[in-house]
C-alpha cells in the first residue's frame, strides 16, 4: 500500500474548509443526515473529531469501502480529525442481513482481519499534526464489558419495539434472527457514546445500509446525557446496468492486491459504464468540480475516448496501490493492444493482465493455429487459419502470416508467456508450464 504525500494533509492541521459541505452535496456524498443545519455549522465550525467503522467480514476491504475511506480523507484534509475505527466487536457479531443469519468466524480469524484492514486503512489519512488521525477497534471497550453491565448501562436505553420496527429486523422475523444479531445495534451505538467520552467524537457517518444503527447511536448518546453529536450517511454506490458494484465475472473487487491485483483494479474502472463514469468521479476522485465537470461532457461528447474512466482508473489505482504499479497498468493495457512494448512489463504485471484476459497452462508450443484455438480466440482449426490469411492474428503484437507458423521458446516473454491477440481488441495469455 503507498503511504500518504498529499501536501494537505501535513504535520500542520489545515485551516477548516468552510466550503466542505457543499462539495460533499456537489458529489452526492450526503445522502441523509440526522440535522442539516447542525452539520453545516459543524463541518464549517471549528475542527471537530468524527468516526467511520468498518467491519471484519473478510480479510480485505473491497471498492465499495473506498466511499468511506476516501470520504474520511476528504474530512481530514479539510481540517477535521479522523478516528476510524476496525470492529474487533462487531465483526464477530455480524449486522443482520435481509437473507438470513450470518456465519459467525472465530475469534482469532477476526482478530487477524483487523490486523489486516487496520494495515489497509493507514495510508489513506496522516497519522501527525493537530488533526492526527487514530485508528481503533471496539474490542478494547466491548470486551470489557460484563453481561450484566451490558444489559444494565447499554441494554436499558434501547426501547425493544424500536428495534423492531428496524426494516432489516422485519424483514426476518418470520423466518428468524437471533437475540445477538439483534443485539448488534446496541455494540454500534455504544460505540459512538465511548467515542465520544474518550475522544470528544461528535461526528459519525457511514453508509446508507447504516441509517439504522448510526441515528441509534446518535439517540444513544443523547439518552446518556453526553451530546448533542450529529451523523450523516452517504448513498449506496449503484451500477446503471443494475448489477451490483465491485463485482465483476472474476468476483469481488478487493482493495488488498493479493487478492485482487492492481492491473484488475485499474481494469474495473476502465470498463465502468459511460453512464456510471461522472457519478464516479464525484464519489472517489479528488479532482476538482472544473476538471470534473469537464470530463463528465467529455463522456458525452467523445465517449468511444474513456477519458473519464482513464482518468478515474489512473488515480485510483496510484491512490490505492502506488504510482509505480498505477504506471505498470497502463502500461500493461497499453502493451496487450498493441500500443506498447511487452518486453517492458513485469512477469507479475503481465501475468495478472493475462490471468485477467483468459490465461491458458501448457505443457508445450503447439502451432499458432492450435494456441488460438486452445485460448479460446477461436473456435476451431480452421477458423484460426482463417484469421491468420486475413492478417486478423498476433503473437506478442507480432501479425502472424502462415497458417503452419510455429512459435520458438525464444520467443516467450519473462521465459514463458505468450500474448496471443485477435483483430484489435481480443487477447489471451499462454503460460509454457515446463
């Protein structure tokens, strides 16, 4: 993960933005809050310390926590404190979903998660000056905390016909949800309220699935004699096609690139929806509203271009996984279609971009003709010997001009890859295994 160098966010805490508020509405950033005045006059007020939790439910964040991530960042570089906070309680609870009762992992598998995203957080807010950011866990309160001090000190304030009027509560009743599932809400609020006691938190925000528990919290404090503190939501990230967000055919889009590499990252933002691609923008770069604005009519006016999605893809790869491999994946979807060289590419960057093409495992080099045909870029023989007479096949953006041509182990990129590529736009990969 790279390390923060935004020269906002220094060892010296900048002057507060009053303008912050209007660029989060200008972004679609504040989808509810519990008062619209308030917040204004908070974030516009003096520096205040707010807080966004993130859960343990794998062991890496995904892009849809990038609109907290990055919403935290933005509040940070304009002069408010961070405290985020990984739930070392929580996420061996489980928020109760609409489908049914969660499976719980074991402690020690949390544990580890938290480690993990903690490590994932850092480099997205500064750690010195006066709004120095703090990163916590929920554990180190929840733990502490006896059954009975539990139900006494939290469980009391918490109105049981409330929390069943909850939608996502409703919506199982009939089929069932258990007392610690239900119990959830009470963790989340009493999170804010210790918070607030240890840390002077008057802020939280989170997203719009949290309606619920975040304004439990907020009535949570209240009752605990400790406010007034405010919170805000901001929406759900949609996709316009109506498939759900940070999921591709490969899976789930992690911010982790062990998990998800950084030529796939940069490849989901490539291939976002021209009609997604300014809302994008808004959501997760730190352009200004000009270069924004200017971008969004470059979608309409020039889409076949990409500019909005290029420019997305480049900065938040960099911001994620660093310049360098922000640079190797332009690189690398420069070079698979033949813009660029290959023999540039690293054999990780290359055999990411090829795992994500389609990459194929092979004992040994059969013809040109058979490798088109074994990727997939064709569907037979006598189609690939087709393409090749019609000058339509590549092998290391190299046009193949004999049906009968062969490929020398010379020839293999990093000692065994091979880009294979059909007219202008389709490619595959072929890993020599031997």
């Amino acid at each position: 993960m790279p390390t923060v160098t935004d020269s906002a966010l220094s060892s010296q805490a900048p002057a507060v933005d009053a303008g912050l508020l209007d660029d989060l509405r200008w972004r679609g950033l504040i989808y509810d809050s519990t008062d619209p005045d308030e917040l204004g006059r908070l974030l516009a007020g003096d520096p205040v310390t707010f807080y966004v939790g993130f859960d343990p439910t794998a062991a890496s964040l995904h892009v849809g926590s990038l609109v907290q991530v990055l919403t935290a960042r933005r509040l940070q570089r304009a002069g408010h404190r961070p405290l985020l906070l990984v739930g070392g309680a929580t996420g061996q609870i489980g928020d109760p979903k609409e489908a049914g009762e969660r499976s719980m992992n074991a402690p020690e598998v949390v544990a580890g998660w938290v480690e993990r995203i903690r490590d994932q957080l850092a480099p997205f807010v500064s750690y010195t000056g006066v709004n120095a950011a703090k990163l916590v866990n929920n554990l180190d309160w929840t733990g502490e905390l006896s059954v009975v001090e539990f139900l006494r000190d939290v469980g009391k304030h918490f109105p049981v016909n409330r929390m069943l009027a909850r939608e996502v509560v409703k919506a199982r009743l009939e089929s069932g949800i258990s007392f610690t599932e239900f119990s959830y809400q009470l963790i989340q609020a009493n999170d804010y309220f210790e918070l607030h006691r240890r840390e002077g938190c008057v802020l939280q925000f989170g997203g719009s699935d949290q309606w619920g528990n975040i304004t439990a919290g907020v009535d949570y404090v209240r009752r605990r004699g400790a406010g007034p503190v405010q919170a805000f939501v901001t929406p759900l990230v949609t996709k316009a096609d109506g498939t759900k967000f940070g999921k591709t055919e490969g899976g789930t889009v992690w911010l982790d690139p062990a998990m998800t590499s950084p030529y796939a990252f940069y490849q989901f933002w490539i291939n976002a929806d021209d009609r997604d691609a300014g809302r994008y923008l808004r959501y997760f770069s730190f352009r200004s509203r000009a270069e924004i604005e200017e971008l969004e009519r470059a979608t309409i006016e020039r889409p076949a271009a990409r500019l909005a999605q290029r420019a997305l893809a480049e900065e938040l790869t960099a911001l994620v996984h660093g310049e360098q491999e922000a640079r190797e994946a332009v690189a690398a979807s420069q070079a698979l279609f033949g813009r660029g060289s290959l023999d540039e590419l690293s054999a990780a960057t290359l055999r990411a971009a090829l795992a994500e093409a389609g990459l194929v495992r092979l004992a040994d080099l059969p013809p040109v003709a058979s490798l088109l045909k074994e990727t997939g870029l064709v569907g037979s023989l006598n189609e690939a010997r087709r393409a090749i007479t019609e000058g339509g096949a590549y092998v290391n953006n190299e046009r193949v001009s004999d049906v009968e041509a062969t490929v020398s182990p010379e020839a293999l990129l990093h000692g065994r890859f091979l880009v294979l590529r059909r007219g202008k736009r389709t490619f595959a990969g072929v890993e020599l295994t031997r």
